[in-house]
C-alpha cells in the first residue's frame, strides 16, 4: 500500500527513526558564552586589580577559572565560584611589569557547557618609586667620616642607590649602595674642604621606577689649626678708679670668635667679639692691689682655642675728694660671719697707710687676719669706702684682700660689707658680702694733717718701721695710744649691735 505515493514500509521504517531523537533532545545541556572586564588597564606594579566573569545564561553555575596565556602553558592565576546573577571577580596584585593575555574559562554544569572568554590583555607598569636622604651629620672636619642612608619607597624596591656629588660640574658618583629593608648606605672620609650638595639616586628595579632625592648640603671644614693670642695694656699701673685699656690680639689675623678677659682668675664683663683679629677691653673697675689679667679666645671651626699671656696691674691707693681719712666697723654679715677693722691714713703725717682687719667665716672655714694694709679709698660723699692689703688665711701668709664698705645713713641701719680674698698667683679663692649687722662708720682726714697717701710696701714698710724706731724712741707713750686706736677689739665689742662676736686683734707682721 502506498500513502501519498510512499510506500508504507517506508513510512514506518522513517518514524522508528525519529522517535530516538525527539526523545533526546528533551535531556541535552544547552550552550555557554563567557566575557571578561578589569577593573584599571593600565594598572601598576603592586597594586591591585580585580577581573569579573559574566556567564551566560546568567543562571548558570560551577567555578570559573582566570587564566595568564601568554606564558606556555597557561598560568592559571585563580578561580572565582558564579553567583546568582551569573558572574564572579578575582583579585591579584603580584602580576609582573608587562603584558598579559587573560581569559576566564567557564567550567560549565549540569545544565550549561563550558565557556571560554576572548583575550583582555592586562598592562602592568612599573610602580612609581621616591628616594629620601639622611646623614649622621651635616657639617665635618676634614678628613672625618660622614654616614649617607637613602631609604625607598616602595619597600619592595631592589637593586641599587647611587650617592653623588652635585656641587661638582658634572655630577660626581661617589659610591653606591645595595637596598636592603627599603634603605641602602653609604659612608666616606674623602670629601674635600667645602660645601657639596649630595643627592641619591635610586636606579630604579624591574617592578619600580627610578628616583632621586633632594639635595643634603654637607659642610666640610679644614682641620683647625693652633691660635696664638697676646694680651697687652696701656699701663700696668693706674691709680684706684682710673681707667685701663686692654688689647687681645690673635693670630692668625683672620681669627674670628669672641675674648673673655679674665681678672684674678675670673671672668669680667662679656665676651667681646673680635674684629680684625684684635678684642679690647676698657675699665675702671680693678680692685686696689694686684690683679692679674688674662684673655681667653673661645677658637671657630678653623681654629682652637688660646689663651694669652697674664698682665700685672697694680692699682694703687687714691682718695677721691678727701686727702686723708679713717674707716672703722665691726659686727657680721649672716650667721658664723664676724669682722672688726680699723684703717687710717693721717697718723703722725708718716704719708703711710696704716690699719688692721679681722674676718672669720665658720660656715667656709676662713680666718683671716692682717696688719699690712697697702691701699685706702674714701669717696667725697662719706658713704663708700675700700681698702686693701696682705693677710694671713688660716695661720697661712702670701694672701691678699680687698674690702669695700658702705655707710649710707650713718646710723648703723643699713651698711654693707664686702671682702675679696686671693692667693699668690691672683686667683680669688673666697668672697662673701651681705649687710652688716653692727656699724661702720667713714671719717674725714685730721684738719691739722692733709697729707696725700701714700701707697708702701711690706719692705718699704718694715724699712719705715725701722726708721721709725730710731727717731721715735723718745715717744713710746704716742706709739701705744695708736696702737690702742688699731685695736680691732674695741670695735667688734662696740659696733656689734648683737655684741655676740668679740675678737682680739693680734699685731703680728704678715709676710
């Protein structure tokens, strides 16, 4: 039988064919494409980039792989799992300085086959690199070392820092250093005298670029040399309250720094800036008696210090206003610290000073007594007065002191006390002052002797006594009443308003 001119045969041989294939095509998984996105292309060296996958259909599910092609085989770099809405991201920062071919590669699932994106090639570029400089110091003598530390940034950086000296024409390379941690260091001893601008310079890695610094100016000075300095006066005599001139000069003539005059052993005044080579130094301010001066040159970055040779200047005894006079006190100045004195130039018209002090310090342990007195200066107002002389210190002789004194009121309320005391080569070993609880008082010169003072020495001194014990033998009776006018005893016990300090004043001779 024939349907349609088919043989029926043919008919059914036909359908028992294509009944197997309806029925698989009900079951057969469907197909899969696959796209690839970054996040930055370009991207740089060390930072991070992140890739995302979207499969389609966009229920599909399973794991997508994120593949390097350009190298042989495949890196496969990682894997990210689909999400709900049928995409997934992976994220790396280690992808090295070029190009790189990536492709994601769906895996497929039940439902869906596999899929392979195209190609996103991925540029990496170096990393961008900054370079600082430090030194253990700025400024050397030459000949001395100097630490350079470069430090990179990123830390990561390899490879090599170039130290170089800017101040020369072309720069010159001075070392090199190898990078560890992010630091690289250099050290040298072999700069020149003078200013150089160093600067370091990072050559730069496979992953990071180059760099340099900033400039560190480093100053390099010569090695200082010995000064000289001299001192010299205009004078080395003057008379109290005269002025003096003092010159220091130095050697080498280009010296530049400051003087600090030195008097006894101590400084006077403010340095004084040198110029030209030479400090000078004015004043009227030297205590009676011997003084010693000295000038100290504080030395620059080219020069070391000096000091100058001592001058000797002996202030002799003045009375400003009034020819003659006579100071005489006793009391304390603070707990422990007792005096008595007694001076007077216009005994017998001999033109000579004639007196005694003592002075005792329980707290410093000082004793001092003297009846050699050398210098006496009594201003025209009656209030100020100082005196000077050699004494003995602690049973001791080759001592010398200076006291001023003042008298404002005279009513014993508000007097002050001073003393000075110095060893034999000047230099002052004690001084004390303070308001006196007791009395001094200042007098004028005997109308009936106006004779100037005269300044004597211990010789001259004990020569005149000599004399004196000649011609005056036939008046011993005047020598024991100005002998009994210098008792220091009679002052402490009578001027100490406190009338705790009594002393006894001894007529030893002081070397």
């Amino acid at each position: 039988m024939k349907i349609l001119g088919i043989s029926f045969v043919w008919i059914l041989l036909l359908c028992s064919l294509a009944a197997p294939i309806g029925f698989l095509s009900a079951f057969a998984t469907v197909g899969s494409s696959t796209a690839i996105i970054s996040s930055q292309n370009p991207s740089t060296f060390g930072h991070l980039v992140t890739f995302t996958a979207f499969v389609t259909p966009n229920n599909a599910t399973g794991t997508v792989q994120f593949n390097d092609t350009s190298t042989s085989p495949p890196t496969t770099l990682g894997a990210g799992t689909l999400g709900i809405t049928g995409n997934t991201t992976f994220s790396i920062s280690s992808l090295s300085v070029g190009s790189h071919n990536i492709v994601a590669r769906y895996l497929g699932d039940a439902n869906n086959n596999s899929s392979v994106s195209g190609i996103l090639v991925q540029t990496v570029n170096l990393a961008s690199s900054t370079t600082t400089l430090s030194s253990n110091t700025t400024s050397i003598l030459f000949g001395k070392s100097v630490n350079f530390t470069a430090t990179v940034s990123p830390s990561s950086a390899t490879g090599t820092v170039q130290f170089n000296d800017s101040s020369t024409m072309s720069h010159t390379v001075l070392g090199t250093g190898t990078i560890s941690s992010g630091k690289a260091t250099f050290v040298t001893s072999s700069l020149s005298v003078g200013s150089h601008g160093i600067i370091a310079t990072y050559l730069g890695d496979t992953n990071d670029f180059s760099s340099a610094s900033g400039t560190l100016v480093l100053t390099v000075n010569p090695v200082p040399v010995s000064s000289i300095t001299t001192l010299s006066s205009n004078t080395t005599s003057i008379l109290f309250g005269k002025s003096v001139n003092f010159t220091a000069t130095v050697s080498p003539s280009s010296a530049t720094g400051t003087i600090q005059f030195l008097i006894n052993g101590t400084n006077f005044g403010s340095p004084v800036t040198l110029s030209g080579g030479k400090a000078t130094f004015a004043t009227s301010s030297l205590p009676a008696g011997t003084n010693k001066v000295t000038a100290s040159y504080s030395g620059n970055s080219n020069l070391n210090p000096s000091t100058s040779n001592s001058i000797t200047v002996t202030v002799a005894n003045t009375v400003q206003g009034v020819t003659l006079g006579k100071v005489t006190g006793g009391g304390h100045i603070g707990k422990g610290v007792h005096f008595g004195f007694k001076v007077i130039a216009d005994s017998n018209g001999k033109k000579k000073i004639k007196g005694i002090l003592e002075y005792i310090d329980k707290n410093s342990k000082i004793k001092l007594h003297s009846n050699n007195m050398t210098s006496l200066s009594i201003d025209q107002s009656l209030t100020h007065a100082s005196f000077s002389g050699k004494a003995r210190v602690n049973g001791t002789s080759s001592f010398t002191f200076s006291v001023s004194i003042t008298d404002p009121d005279k009513k014993g309320e508000h007097d002050t006390f001073s003393i000075t005391i110095t060893d034999g080569s000047g230099k002052v070993i004690y001084q004390n002052s303070g308001q006196v609880k007791g009395h001094i008082e200042i007098h004028k010169a005997h109308k009936d002797n106006p004779h100037d003072v005269k300044q004597v020495n211990e010789k001259d001194s004990d020569n005149e006594k000599n004399s004196d014990n000649e011609k005056d033998s036939d008046n011993e009776n005047d020598k024991g009443k100005e002998k009994q006018d210098l008792s220091v005893k009679h002052n402490i016990e009578t001027n100490n308003s406190h009338g705790n300090n009594k002393h006894k004043a001894s007529k030893q001779q002081d070397d």
